[in-house]
C-alpha cells in the first residue's frame, strides 16, 4: 500500500517551512513594508524591487487550464530538474535508500541521486528500448523510494509501454516518476488522466522543449495534491523569479504558434528519417516519439567531429549503453535541417 507519510524521509515529515512575508500576508493593502524591499523601485525600466508570487498562482491557473489539472495539483520549479532534486530529498535518506533508473536515459536522475548520496539501481531498457519489468519488479526492495521512467526517453526517443509503465504503478509502492519532458511530439498521450487512479504518480513537464523557454528555467510536476503539498514544504520560498513568471505567462497565450511548431518538427523529423535512410553510412534510424532522432551511424566520433567542422553541433551518445555507435539530432528548423542534410550527403 502506497503511505505519502511513511515513504517520506522523517526530517521532511516533521519539518517546519520557511513562511515568508508573502506567506503570512495575502491581502490587499498600499503600504507594503514587510519584506525588506527598496520601496523606491527599481534601477531599471521595468519595476521588479517586491518579491514574486511564491505559489506562482497565476501560472498555475493557466497550466491548469491548458493542462485540465487543478492547481492544486501543479508544482512549477526552476525547471524540471528542481522537481527531480526535490523528489530525493523529500524521500529518499542519504546513504541508506535507492532509486531504479532504466539507462539509456536523461542523465540528471544520476547526478541528483549521486549529489544526494543516495544509491542507484540500474535495470537497462530491453533492446527494443522498452522496460525490463521482471528485473525491474526484482531490483525494488524496501529502500527502493522511486522509480525514474522518460517517456518519450532521452536518448533513446521512443515512449514506453503505457501497460508496462500502469504496472510499475500497480505493483510499486513507492513513487513513480513519468518524466514526459517531450510528451507534445509523441503519439502517446499523456499519463496526466490518470492522476486520480495512482497516488504514487509524479508526472514531469517542462516549458524547455516545445515551448521554446528552456533560458525561463519552468519546469512543472503534477501529481496528487499531497504531494504537491511535499514540494511546496521542501522548495525555495521563491524559486521561480518574477520575470519568468511574467513571461511564461505571457507565452502560455500563445498555444496556436506553439502547436504550429509542434507540427513542423513533426514532419521535419519524418523528412529527415527518409533523408537520412538513403546516406550508405547510416546503420539504423531509432522511431521517435521526440524532437530528436537517434541514429547508428559508422563512425559517431568521426562523423561528429567532420559535423563540428562544418559548425554544426549534435550529441555523440556512442559511449552511451545501447546506444553504442549513435548521434543524436534535435530536429531543427526545416532550413538547418537542411545544413545538416547537405553537411552529411557531402561525407
Ligand atoms: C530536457 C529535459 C528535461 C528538461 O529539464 P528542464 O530543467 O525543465 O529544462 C527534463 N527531462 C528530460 C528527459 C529532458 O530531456
């Protein structure tokens, strides 16, 4: 049985947060002389000498319409890897607990568990890229706090089994984390309906890819409203500045364009498969779910570096397990991945 209060670290359960100025008084008033501001403004056009919304309440009541997810069931972060570092402090105790991440995936899981001291289970996708759920299921002991599953997967591009990913929920009673950082180019769709059936659900999104924000640094969990409640308890008091705000808010209007792009990088991801299909030096074009591709190609390093000459910038993952041998391409504009294209046929 999934217990929120029991699978927190005790420190956590039993902490007090920090209450800021804005915390304590939420009313209308004209004098505000309780948070140690420069009451004169700001050395700048633009006024940003008070404080910002530390619920970003704004923000949330937007995402949640676009989303159909109450706000209170919404966390924004300074980016999504504020919520991936929350999750291990929130859970899991230093030194003594695990988490199971799936490789190839989004190296920061790593790095957060490693920055927090606490261990890692690694359980390799299967060669389809697809969950191994018996040796996942066998790894889970009772330090086992959370579960990390990318769906659409950084590098790999491909989204999980929803079935698979539904029996992880069922059988796991620690929290599972759906990272859908690219879940709007995907054909699958979004675990977010399903929220209500699985307390353990933490589901990660990012205004960093699709809406084109990644230098805002926004980043949102959904999850249920007690977990949210372990966010807010553990998170910064002001950990989305003012200006992000403002202009996330400002950009969540623009859902027309953005789907436009959406689109595009969809059919500019298909251009490039055919494109890439017919060079004699590529081995194999992993399907994407993504704004990238993967692709096994003769000689990564070599073809990175002869890319690197020619100013164009890809990731070589060939160190990367299953991925041995591969670049991998965001798919960009239809006129750079045109650069690319001819880059690449000149080889
Ligand atoms: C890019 C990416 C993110 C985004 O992180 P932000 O901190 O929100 O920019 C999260 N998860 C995965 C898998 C990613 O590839």
């Amino acid at each position: 049985m999934f217990d929120l209060n029991n699978l927190l670290r005790e420190n956590i359960r039993n902490l007090v947060p920090y209450s800021s100025a804005r915390d304590e008084f939420k009313g209308q008033a004209s004098v505000f002389l309780d948070a140690n501001e420069n009451s004169f403004g700001s050395p700048l056009d633009a006024q940003y000498n008070r404080y910002p919304d530390p619920m970003q309440q704004k923000l949330k009541e937007k995402i949640s319409r676009i989303k159909g997810v109450p706000p209170q069931h919404i966390f924004i972060g300074n980016g999504s890897d504020e919520a991936i570092d929350i999750l291990f402090r929130a859970f899991c105790n230093p030194g003594k607990d695990n988490v199971i991440l799936l490789p190839p995936t989004y190296g920061m899981y790593e790095v957060s568990a490693h920055i927090n001291d606490v261990a890692v289970r690694k359980i390799p996708l299967l060669e389809n890229f697809q969950m191994d759920i018996d040796s996942i299921s066998e790894a889970i002991d009772e330090n086992t706090k959370l579960i990390f599953i990318c769906s659409p997967n950084n590098p790999t591009g491909n989204s999980m089994e929803r079935e698979d990913i539904e029996i992880v929920l069922n059988n796991f009673d620690g929290i599972v984390v759906v990272d859908e950082a690219y879940i709007n180019f995907a054909k699958q769709k979004t675990m977010i309906s399903e929220l209500t059936e699985y307390p353990n659900l933490v589901i990660l999104q990012t205004l960093s890819k699709a809406w084109g924000l990644a230098g805002l640094r926004v980043g949102m969990a959904f999850a249920s409203e007690e977990v949210t409640g372990v966010f807010n308890k553990i998170k910064p008091p002001y950990n989305v500045n003012a200006v992000s705000q403002q202009l996330a808010l400002d950009a969540l209007e623009n859902v027309g364009q953005v789907n436009g792009w959406i689109r595009r990088t969809v059919e500019e991801r298909e251009r490039m498969v055919k494109a890439l299909a017919a060079l004699s030096f590529v081995k194999k074009i992993f399907p994407s779910d993504a704004n990238f591709l993967l692709v096994r190609v003769d000689d990564a390093p070599g073809l990175y570096r002869y890319l690197v000459e020619q100013g164009i910038v890809v990731r070589d993952r060939s160190n990367v397990i299953l991925c041995e041998g591969c670049l991998r391409i965001t798919v960009g504009t239809e006129a750079e991945n045109t650069v690319l294209m001819e880059a690449l046929m000149k080889k």
